[in-house]
C-alpha cells in the first residue's frame, strides 16, 4: 500500500478556492466515510481548516486521478476549477509533510498551535468513522508525539504570532488609540477568543461578541466585561463598531454589502475596520468596494505576519532537525512492516512443513513401525525440507554470481 496525500493550501489557492473545498465539521465524518469507500483506497482522513484542506489515505498505487474525481462529485466542482491548485505527497514526502503540518511549520503563521488541534479532530473524526488502519492510524500517533517534542524543546510558539494577533496588530496602526473604539466579534470560537484576547490587553474599549448560539456568546464575554448579543440582533449592533472581526462555520455569508452599507450611513460615514478571518468567508466580497470600510480577509494579513516571526526563525531549524529524526523513526516502523510480512509467511512454511512430516512419522508409529526408526526419519526428512529451498536458492545465486545473496544468506543463517 501506498501512503498518499492530496491537497490545496493558502500558498497554492486562493480563499475563493479553498472555501468551496473546505468540509464543514457537520459533513466531515459522511466525507471520510464516502472517500473510504472509493475502490482502491483502504485508509482515509480529512483535514479541513481555514487555510488547507487535505486528504490522507493509503491506496494500492500512487494514482491520484480517482480521489481528484471524487473531490469533483462531492465538492460539485468541475477538475478545471481546483486541480491547477493541488499539490500531492506519497510516502516519504507525505510522512515529512503531516509533521511539518501538525508542528505549524507549514502554517500562514510559522510554529502556530491550533493546526495541531485540527489535526486531532481530523484523527478523531476518521478514527470514530473506522476508516483509519494500522498505517495511517500509527502515522498519525507519531505525527502527535513529533508535534509535542518539538514544542516542549523549541520556542517555535513562545511569542504571541497567530491571524488574531496579526488583526489586532493591524487594528492598532488604522486607530490611534483602541482604548476610544467598538469591537464586534462575530463567532465564539478559538480564534475568536484569540483576538477578544488580544484586543482587551491592547485596552479596547468596547467589546461585543456575537454568536448563533447566545450563550457560548456570553460566557465568553463575561471574560472579557464584554456584552453579548445573538447573530439575529447583528443589524441592530454593526453600526456601533469601529472594528469587525469574523470568523465562523457558516456556510454563506453573514454580513452583506447592504447591511454595512446601511451602518456605514447610520456612522455617518466614519471608518470600519473589517476582517474576515473565516473559510467559507463571512463578509461578502462587495463590501470591500464600499467606502469608509476596510476590509481584509486571511490572505490580506501575510505580510503583517511576516514581520512578527524573526524570533521563531531559529527554533524552527530545531524543529527541523527533530523533525527528520522522527521521519527517520517512522520510516523504520514501516520497514519493519514489511520484514514482519515475511517472517510470517516463512514460519507458516515451516509449520506446514513440520505438519507434514509429523502425520507422516504418526502414521508409521500406528501401523508398527519401529519407534527409534521412525524418530531417525522424521529427523533427517525434516531437516531436508527445511534446508531443500535455501540451498537451491543458494546454487542458482553461485551460478548467477549473486555474492550479494550469498553474504546475506551467511549472515541470516550465523554461518
């Protein structure tokens, strides 16, 4: 079997490309299962999260052409459209890239820590699914054990780098001064927290959380003496806001143009901050074109990023280092796979040979045969059996000046 990876990234599409390829949470476990049905294909996970969507799998060659198909006909997306953007690993490649993955080497954010935690969800969901296997099973338990090595010994997440520290970053060079403005946040999620986090030590000065579910809305206001409101009752609030900043599960868009259009008049035209930090995105695109707002998606926040990481740059040629070592340790694992395969299969022969000669020894013992006789025979006809392969092997190696097997064959024996 072959380990195989297919997917697309932040680097190799566009958002317009991977919100139409992401897999929403409440559809991921159906998709594995159906991908794990594909003929061929006896392993399968997702991975899916604002900035990548990849699939892992074991199948019986290297060919990508049926999981490609597959992605069309549940994506509903024709090949033109996100083939150009794919990339592919098998074996080696692969097991190197899951660890730089889960240890957020291959992150927007270099060293960032939540990819790991999606590549958990991604392990548990396939696991609850039953589509993982010994090989991709155990590929994901040392891509875990890489991911924790290199963040007890590296500093590669110490400093605070991450798309909501770089939305906040962003905030505070458009305002002055943070402590004079209105924070919107829609959605109650990790990265959400993160910027509520963020923004409150920055000294915000209003902060209002928005959320489906009112509740999650308000606990994670109350952290931050913040005022929690429902999704419903966003028409009612977005004038108020000076920045906006978005990041949910939903499918189509929260915020459309007519919405800000109408709280950019309601403002009297003062600016708005936006950042939609979500895949699929939040905010409507044409809200972009409006005057008085600002708005920035993932892909907008890059070059903010860059400049915040000089102080992971070291600890990241650590993790490399800890990094090929584990391959390294993997990559034994899977040879020893295969040596196992074959020591299976010679004790097999040699039970059944064993078998054989025994009912033939018991057989003589019932008809009267002479015991020490019969005890010689078995010997010498055993013996015989289990030497007779090797040593005709080892003929047609002298005679084919195959020294190589021959050495081999010394040094597995102990001769």
């Amino acid at each position: 079997m072959t380990l195989l990876a297919l997917g697309i990234n932040y680097i190799t599409a566009p958002v317009a490309i991977r919100e139409r390829l992401a897999f929403p949470a409440e559809i991921l476990r159906d998709a594995v299962t159906e991908l794990w049905q594909q003929q061929h294909i006896s392993e399968a996970a997702i991975l899916s999260t604002c900035n990548r969507t990849e699939i892992y799998c074991t199948a019986q060659n290297n060919n990508i052409e049926p999981i490609i198909d597959w992605i069309s006909r549940n994506r509903k997306l024709k090949h033109s459209e996100f083939q150009p953007y794919l990339y592919a690993h098998t074996d080696n490649a692969l097991i190197r890239h899951i660890f730089r993955v889960a240890c957020g080497m291959e992150s927007m954010v270099l060293g960032e820590p939540q990819v790991l935690g999606q590549m958990k969800t991604a392990y548990q969901t396939a696991s609850q699914a039953g589509t993982l296997g010994k090989d991709l099973g155990k590929l994901f338990q040392h891509t875990f054990s890489t991911a924790k090595k290199v963040r007890t010994d590296t500093a590669i997440g110490s400093s605070s780098v991450s798309v909501a520290f770089a939305a906040v970053q962003l905030s505070k060079q458009i305002f002055d001064n943070l402590s004079e403005q209105t924070a919107l946040l829609i959605g109650a999620g990790e990265t959400i927290e993160l910027t509520a986090r963020h923004l409150h030590q920055n000294g915000i000065g209003r902060i209002i959380i928005a959320n489906r579910t009112y509740d999650k809305a308000h606990t994670l206001a109350s952290q931050f003496n913040g005022y929690a409101i429902a999704l419903s009752e966003l028409p009612l609030h977005i004038a108020e806001a000076d920045i906006i900043v978005s990041s949910t599960a939903s499918q189509l868009p929260i915020l459309g143009k007519g919405l800000v259009e109408s709280a950019i008049k309601k403002r009297k035209h003062k600016p708005i901050f936006m950042v939609d930090l979500a895949v699929p995105r939040d905010i409507e695109p044409e809200v972009e074109k409006l005057n008085d707002v600002y708005l920035y998606t993932v892909d907008d926040l890059q070059n903010i990023i860059k400049d915040n990481l000089n102080s992971r740059r070291q600890a990241a040629e650590q993790a490399e280092e800890i990094i090929d070592t584990n391959v390294e340790h993997f990559q034994a694992w899977m040879k020893a796979q295969t040596v196992q395969s074959t020591i299976v299969d010679y004790r097999q022969q040699a039970s059944q040979l064993q078998q054989d000669s025994l009912n033939k020894a018991l057989a003589a013992l019932r008809n009267g045969g002479a015991p020490d006789e019969i005890m010689r025979q078995l010997a010498h006809t055993l013996t015989n059996k289990l030497t007779h392969t090797a040593c005709i092997q080892l003929r047609k190696a002298s005679e084919n000046e195959r020294h190589d097997l021959i050495a081999a064959a010394r040094e597995i024996f102990k001769l």
